[in-house]
C-alpha cells in the first residue's frame, strides 16, 4: 500500500512497460519514426496513448476530437479503438508532421475514419459548431500550443455531449508548473489553466501523473 503515487525510476518504468504495454507494430514504427525528429519530445508515451484507447473504449466513444496531431500517434490509439463506423477530427496546422500521421494511419487500415483538418484550432473549432457538432463529441484531447488552452478547452466543452470526456496534456509540464523560479509564459499558462480547472463545476476532474501530467475532465 502507498499513501501517494509511487516515484517511476527506469527499472520500474521498463517493468510497467514489459508487462502492461500492448503495442501494435505499426504503432511502435511510427514512435521510432518520430524519436527521429527534432522535435520528437513532443510525442506522447506509448502507456498513455493506451490508456487513452482504453478510455475510449470504456466511455463508448464514436466521435474523438484532437487538437494538435504531431504525427499522429495519439489519434492513431485512438481511432483503432473506436468502431469501424467511428469517426476522428483530427486538428493541426502543420503538414509535414501531418503526412507522416496519413501514412500510418493508411498502414493501420483507420484512414477512413479520420477527418484531418489543417487551419488554426480555433478556427477548426468554430467551423465544427457552424457544422452542428455541439454536444456530439464523446472524447476530446487537447496536445497543443499552451496559451491556446483555455480557449481549445471551452470550445471544447461546447462540442461535447454530457459524459463526455476531456483529455488535456502536458498539465505537469515536466514539473515545471511547482518550480516558482519557472515564470516562462507557457508555464505561467499552463498553472493558470489548471487552477481555472480546479474550480471549474462544470466537469468532474482528475489530474494523473502519466506522461508529462493528464488531465482528465468529464463534462457534467
């Protein structure tokens, strides 16, 4: 037993990998892809992008909303979780990350259920509501620029149905948000979109130390 969540060194991150990951193929050549990359700090681990297949898969999700795609390895868990008929918005603005994503997904036969959509976020946001998306997402992730989310974060709430569930990385921001000497504007942003979350009635929260911090809010 343990009063707090246990501190991960290597060895028990490698076991909690060697006997939990469940990782398809084309999913670990898309992560090697991306380690490649200058910016392939920006890729999500592969036990949270399970366990965000998992919480599709436990809320029934069929419509998933992303916001910030890299090269698509969270939306690639995701949409093989989701049914044939399931359907993925998938938001960015760059299309040399964006390509890579495409070609996985095409590899992965989940290309059909995705809808990726390259313009500003809020812009793609605005025209899901202008389409008749309001309260009609199950699940929505939030990976994107960070002084950008309390503005992706309430127009997210306005696509999702009640139950639905909200998913915002990066909400440790590699424990920066506790360092006091840390006064970068994306840290700044980021504490503020967590205390304005803390008070929030409008969803229940959590805030779990998996990745770089996720939170997890359900929309009451």
């Amino acid at each position: 037993m343990s009063s707090r969540t246990l501190r991960l060194d290597d060895t028990i991150y490698e076991y909690l990998c060697a006997t939990s990951l469940r990782e398809p193929l084309v999913m670990q050549r898309l992560r090697e892809v991306t380690a490649s990359l200058d910016e392939a700090g920006m890729q999500i681990s592969p036990e949270q992008g399970q366990f965000m297949a998992l919480l599709a898969r436990l809320i029934g999700a069929r419509r998933y909303l992303e916001i910030g795609v890299f090269t698509g390895y969270s939306s690639l868990a995701v949409a093989l979780a989701l049914p044939d008929d399931g359907r993925v918005i998938a938001c960015d603005i760059n299309p040399q990350w964006t390509r890579i994503a495409q070609r996985y997904w095409h590899e992965a036969g989940v290309a059909h259920k995705i809808d990726l959509r390259l313009a500003r976020a809020a812009d793609s946001l605005r025209a899901l509501e202008a389409e008749g998306w309001a309260g009609q997402i199950d699940m929505v992730f939030i990976d994107a620029d960070k002084r950008g989310y309390p503005g992706y974060y309430e127009q997210s709430l306005l696509l999702m149905r009640r139950g639905g569930l909200l998913l915002v990385d990066n909400t440790l921001w590699g424990g920066n948000v506790a360092d006091p000497e840390d006064q970068s504007e994306d840290t700044q942003a980021i504490r503020r979109f967590n205390t304005a979350l803390h008070t929030d009635e409008r969803v229940d929260l959590s805030l779990i130390p998996i990745g770089d911090g996720l939170t997890l809010a359900r929309k009451r």
